[in-house]
C-alpha cells in the first residue's frame, strides 16, 4: 500500500494528458454550452481599453448566440446560413455567404473555434496545442488562408474543462481578450426563448 502515492504521481501526467482530438470530442458531447462573457479590446491609440460583457450560447445543431448587455446592447447570431447582427434595437444586418462570403467565413469560423473543431481549423491555421497539466489546455493559431491571415497575427485559446479564454491579436498591434465564466449545460435543449431568438431572422 505504501507505494500507491508513488505510483499515482507517476500516472498522473499520463491520466491527465489532454489532446486536441479529445478535447473536440470532449466538446460536441455537450449539446449546450451557455456562459458568461466579459472582453476587453486594447486599441492603439485610445487612452482605455474597451469593456463589454453579456451572455453567450453554442448549440451543437443550431448555432452560436452572442449577447451582448453592456456598454449597449447588441446581439449576433451565427449558424449554418447566416450571421444576424442587431445592434441596440436597430433593424438587423443580415450576412450570408452569397452576399459577403469573406465576412461569412470568418464569422463562421467563431463556431469552429468554440467547439473546437479540428477539421476547419485545420484549414485555416497552423495548429500548436499544448497539454500543460492537470487538465489544462492551450491552443494557438496562427492564420495560414486569406482574408484571415491579413487580419490576425495568432489566435489564443485555453481552459480546462470549457473553453475559458481566447486572445485575439491583430495584425494592426490591437488585443481583444475574452473571458469565458459561469459554464452550464442544462438545460440541454434550447429553451422556448432561445429558441424564439434563431426562429426571429
């Protein structure tokens, strides 16, 4: 018995390794991820960096929701079609691939980083993924196709159990920072609101 300490620690690195493929799997398993969101973007030449926060969802069958609460309100809503954006009660913007294909691939992108999707990222980055331990991860992309190599230097990504961070740096020196809190999967079906929200455009 008094080698089961031992023996622990030396699987422990082991039991706990993360990979990319496990943590796709780990990721489309979850029908819904809801979670609270804060980012701060550093833009040069402004004296403050810009603040806001709100609400998000990813529904593995139906899209992306982002909601944003303050400094104004804002929504977007992104899934297989279209990417919806109203901002503070205006009437919506409505992309699709046939109207602004270059904007549409990027935001269609948002999807594949939230669930981590390795065959489109795999497209569109060069991949370094990194297990640092007790079941924390690291992500960093690096943009390989245009429009995105022309906008983004890298793209980071980490957490444990969810997607927590993502950094976003610019080819301009700008930095937006997200910070994914507050994670729930249940329910794990759309709620009647939620599901008004996709139906509404």
């Amino acid at each position: 018995m008094k080698y089961w300490p031992l023996l622990i620690l030396l699987l422990s690195p082991w039991a706990s390794a993360v990979t990319l493929d496990e943590l796709q799997q780990r990721f489309t398993e979850q029908p819904v991820i809801r979670a609270h969101f804060t980012q701060t973007r550093a833009i040069k030449n402004l004296p403050q960096p810009l603040r806001s926060q709100g609400d998000m969802l990813i529904a593995r069958d139906t899209g992306l929701l982002w909601e944003q609460k303050s400094p104004f309100p804002m929504m977007m809503l992104l899934d297989d079609s279209r990417m919806v954006q109203v901002i503070n009660g205006q009437a919506p913007q409505v992309l699709t691939a046939e109207n602004n294909p270059q904007m549409f691939q990027f935001n269609h992108l948002l999807r594949a980083l939230f669930q981590a999707d390795r065959k489109v990222l795999a497209q569109n980055f060069r991949i370094n993924f990194q297990d640092n331990g007790e079941g924390r991860w690291s992500l960093r992309l690096t943009p390989v196709t245009t429009p995105l190599d022309k906008i983004f230097a890298t793209i980071d990504l980490a957490g444990q159990t969810y997607l927590e961070t993502i950094q976003l740096n610019d080819k301009q020196g700008d930095r937006t920072d997200i910070t994914l809190s507050q994670h729930q999967l249940s329910p794990t079906r759309l709620t009647d609101e939620e599901r008004q929200h996709f139906a509404a455009y």
